[in-house]
C-alpha cells in the first residue's frame, strides 16, 4: 500500500474512535441546542443518566510582584465551574453527553453505547 493512500486509512480509522461533536440533541421530540440552559436541558430530556462536575482553570496574566522580605506572595487562581451530564439514548444509540459552563450548554457529543 502506497504512504499516502495507508495515511489516509490511518486518519480514517482514528477517527472513528473520537467522540462524535453534535451542536443538538433530540429528547422526548424537543431540539436542545448549544447555548441552552440546564433548567431548559432537563425540562426536556428530564434528569440524565450520570452528573459530573469538576473546576476548569480560568487561564489568565498575572502581574509579577517583586517580593519584600518577610512576605509572603499568596496567587488566588480563579476556576469555572463545568458540568457534563450523560444521557442514555435507548437501545441502539449512542450515548449523548452535554458539556454546561457558566450554565449554558457548550457542546454536545456522541460517544458510547452503553452495555446492558
């Protein structure tokens, strides 16, 4: 097999392994989409399968400041709060799990079928 040609089944196939991104989700006949609430989230698909929630690192520059003797520098690192819920489709759909931040819907993917 040809480099170029065997680069693409590679690609092909690593691709198949990743999570599939979706900007919506269908429950009980109702579209939630990117940017929803999860009041909306769970008036329409209702409470989901799994919960987690973890602090994401708020990324930002600090001001170097030069230390005095006998101080001591103490750096607050600021997080956002960020939670997936994982929604069991029913048999023969994937998995879907919604990424909220700042309460609002951020993503939505596709993963596994889960195993009964």
């Amino acid at each position: 097999m040809k480099p170029v040609r065997w680069a693409c089944v590679a690609a092909a196939a690593s691709a198949l392994c990743l999570p599939a991104q979706a900007e919506s989700l269908r429950c009980n006949g109702q579209i939630s989409e990117v940017g929803e609430s999860k009041l909306s989230i769970l008036q329409k698909c209702g409470e989901p399968l799994l919960k987690d929630s973890y602090c994401k690192p708020v990324h930002q520059r600090t001001p170097i400041v030069p230390t005095v003797p006998g101080s001591t520098v103490v750096a607050v690192l600021p997080c956002e709060q960020v939670d997936e819920w994982v929604y069991d489709r029913g048999p023969g759909h994937l998995t879907a799990t919604v990424k909220f931040e700042s309460g609002q819907v951020t993503s939505i993917e596709y993963g596994r079928r889960l195993q009964r």
